[in-house]
C-alpha cells in the first residue's frame, strides 16, 4: 500500500481509455442549465452519473431540492470514517453552458468528446465534467489502494452553476453543520498557464449592471430634429466613456480596490498572461497604468462594456433613436465596497452630467481571497510538488468569478481551488476542449493530494 500504487492506478485509469469512456457518456448528457426542458437531465446527472460513483466508496447520499423555485437540485453526500480525521468538503457542477452547434468547427458535436491529437473537444468538458470527473477518479485510485480515503470527506454538487448557482448560498446555510469541514478543495477555471500545475484561493467577484435611458417622445428625424433633442445613443456612449476610459482605466474611484497586499503582488510578481499557444497578443498600455499584466488579472478590478444597443445597427435608419441600453461588468477583488455599487455609479453619472440615465444591478457575486500563508496553502503546494516535480503556480484568486463566497464566507472554510483546464480551453464557446496532458497530470497529482490528506494524523 502506498502513494506511487495510487498515483499509477490513476494514471492507468487515464491510459487504458476508461476515463475516456466515462467523459464522453457525461458529455453526451446535454445538461444546459438555462433550458427549462432539462431538467430531467440535471436531475438524471445528478442520480446516475455523481451519486452512483460516489456510493461505490461509501458515501450516503441525497438528493436536496432546490429552494430557489424553478432551479435545479444539489446532491450533497459524506464519508465520514472518523472524527479524529481531517474533513474535506469537495465541490462540482454538472451543468453547462448552452451547446451552440452550429458554430463548432471541423464536423465537431458539442455532445461527442472527439480527440484530435492532445485536444479533447466537447461542450462542458473544461467546465466543469473533465474536473470533477478527474476529482472523483483521484478519490476512487486512493479508496483502491488504500481501502478507505483517510480522511472525511463531504460533497456538495449543483446544476446550475451556468446560470449563477441560484439556491446554493441558501442551501449551504441551511446545512451549515452537515457541510462543516476543515477546508475545501474544488476544480474549476483555468490554470495560470497550460504546463504549470496551479492553485488558486478565491476569486474576483463580479457584478453586472445595466445601464438604460430613452426619450419619453420616440424616435424623431435625424434631419429635423438632430442637433436640438440629446440623442440616447450620444448620451450613452460619453456615459460609458466616464465609467472607463479609453484604456480600459476605470474613472469611480469609489469602484477602485485598496492598494494590492505587498503578499499578493510577490506571489503574482512572476507570472506571465498570454503565453500560452493561441492566446491572443496582449492590448499595449491597456488598463490601470503602474500595474503589470498579472497584477491587472489577478490584484486589481476591471470594468468591461459587455453589450450595447441603439436602433437598428442591422437596418439603420436615419432617426434619432427612441432609447439605449449597455450592460457592464466590474470584476472586483476582495476590499472594493461592490454593496454601493448602484449608489457610486449613479453619483459619478451625476457629476458628470448624466442624470437621465438609469442603473440597475442585475447579479453580483462577491471576492473571496484566502491568506496564501494558511497551513492549508502550504500542503497543497508540497503534495503536487511532490507528485510533479514542479513548482506550483500560486494565485491569490482566479481573474473570473466563481460561487466561492458560499464556502470562504457562508461555511467559513479555507479553500484551495486546483484547476485542470487551461486559458485557450475556449469555455463557454465553440469548440471547447481540454488537454489530455494536462488531464492525466492532474489526475495524478490529484490523487497525490487525496492521498497526503489521509496521512495527516497517521
């Protein structure tokens, strides 16, 4: 019995094709969340493909409604081998974003995996099903090896994670005792870089806002009208101009993060954006000025122009438009006041003469940042060391946005987020895919983290 049997039947799991086969069942399950009409199929994901694995290494299971009206369920399960034992919460999704089939390229299916050299091309298979199936394969290779997983371990598994994980912050306070642990450990987002093995504390949060403003009188003749009555189109994009500059510079200075922590600009110091093969060439002397591309992802907030509209850009016509719309995105890190956001943004509008237009805040999630000198962090990076021989890429949050405010806040747990994917994965878009290098390591490193866990007290 030891770690190098566990790691290799992991990786023999990977080689013999197996892990294969059971991606591309998961796959062909066209869990889109934002579709009333799969609902069946979240559920049918859920029972048959999360539940049924985790029962085959002891773990009690159940099936919690949703308290959100309408939104899909959670599976929550435990292995609890003993109380002298560290617990570990995991966490998955199984739903995706919508297929969009007539965009893949190469006669490709989003609901077939199809391997083209190191490329595994499937909708999903980055986010989130390659992850949390290589988190369960890693658990099965220990529980194989070993006969028990050496530590406690309980699950909390949405679909709905797609269209902004509605009922998991109320499910987790309602279960706030069954769902204690001593930390998470969870996979989603990209790796920092393809070949560098990557952890990762929190998150930046996100908040969408639209802005809208329309004329009470309609549409008027560009020619009879223009140059005595405010175009919405005009207002809006000087409006949008004073959020954020010409340079991607954000202009509320009440939307601004605090100065970066001198410990998350070390650990954030040596990283590179934009390396990686595909990656598009980085915008010169674009965003806050002073900072390094790193720091711009993953130290400072972003403010992004999402959608715009105003009259017909299709069929034009010359009129004044009746009204405007945009929706934008802040990316905030942990220390912005987001809760004022409405308040901030609308007294900046003001001040700057734009009193006419309405904000409305649409979602928001908050930042969530773990201390990257907790024992927890130190562990991590020893085991996958360990198990690759390479230095871990340590991010003191991912540059997007997941539900990890439920876990650092509502649970209050340390969580160590270690991703399997990769920036060029093209998640969310056609042909998303992953990397079986990068896979198969994970697989291997994942069981090596598995495995460290379960010799904690021994």
């Amino acid at each position: 019995m030891s770690r190098q049997n566990a790691i290799a039947q992991a990786r023999s799991h990977f080689d013999s094709g197996v892990f294969f086969t059971t991606l591309g069942r998961r796959v062909a399950l066209a869990t889109e969340s934002q579709r009333a009409d799969s609902a069946p199929l979240l559920r049918h994901y859920l029972s048959e493909e999360i539940e049924s694995q985790l029962v085959l290494l002891g773990f009690v299971c159940e099936i919690v409604e949703n308290p959100v009206p309408g939104m899909p369920p959670f599976l929550v399960g435990e292995r609890i081998e003993s109380p002298a034992r560290p617990t570990v919460l995991l966490y998955g999704h199984g739903d995706v974003i919508g297929g969009d089939a007539a965009n893949w390229s190469n006669g490709r299916s989003p609901w077939e995996v199809k391997a083209e050299d190191d490329r595994w091309y499937g909708r999903g298979i980055a986010d989130n099903k390659a992850q949390h199936s290589i988190n369960l394969a890693a658990l099965a290779a220990v529980f194989a090896e070993r006969g028990e997983l050496g530590f406690n371990a309980k699950i909390i598994f949405e679909m709905g994670e797609e269209v902004g994980s509605p009922g998991l912050g109320a499910v987790c306070e309602m279960l706030r005792e069954r769902l204690s642990a001593d930390l998470l450990i969870a996979s989603d987002g990209p790796r920092q870089r393809a070949p560098s093995p990557t952890v990762f504390l929190g998150s930046r949060g996100a908040l969408h806002f639209r802005l809208s403003i329309s004329n009470p009188f309609g549409a008027r003749h560009s020619g009879n009208w223009g140059g005595v009555l405010a175009n919405p189109a005009t207002l809006m994009a000087n409006a949008l101009a004073s959020l954020v500059d010409g340079r991607g510079r954000i202009r509320i200075n009440g939307l601004l993060p605090p100065p970066i922590p001198t410990q998350v600009r070390a650990r954030v110091a040596d990283l590179e954006i934009g390396k990686d093969e595909g990656d598009p060439p980085l915008s010169p002397n674009w965003g806050e000025p002073g900072l390094t591309p790193a720091e711009r992802v993953f130290a400072w907030n972003t403010l992004e122009v999402l959608a715009m509209q105003a009259g017909n850009v299709a069929a034009p016509v010359s009129a004044i438009p009746r009204a405007a719309e945009a929706v934008c995105q802040l990316r905030f890190v942990v220390g912005t006041d987001w809760k004022r956001a409405k308040e901030l943004i609308e007294a900046h509008l003001a001040r700057e003469g734009f009193d006419g237009i309405e904000v409305t805040i649409e979602a928001s999630g908050g930042a969530t940042r773990l201390d990257p000198d907790n024992p927890w962090v130190t562990f991590a990076e020893r085991s996958i060391e360990a198990t690759t021989g390479k230095r871990v890429t340590l991010l003191p949050n991912l540059g997007g946005t997941i539900p990890n405010e439920c876990f650092a806040d509502t649970l209050g747990l340390p969580t160590i987020w270690i991703p399997h994917s990769y920036p060029g994965c093209r998640q969310h878009a056609p042909d998303e895919h992953v990397l079986a290098p990068v896979m198969r390591e994970a697989l291997e490193l994942m069981t090596g983290v598995f495995w460290d866990l379960g010799e904690q007290l021994r």
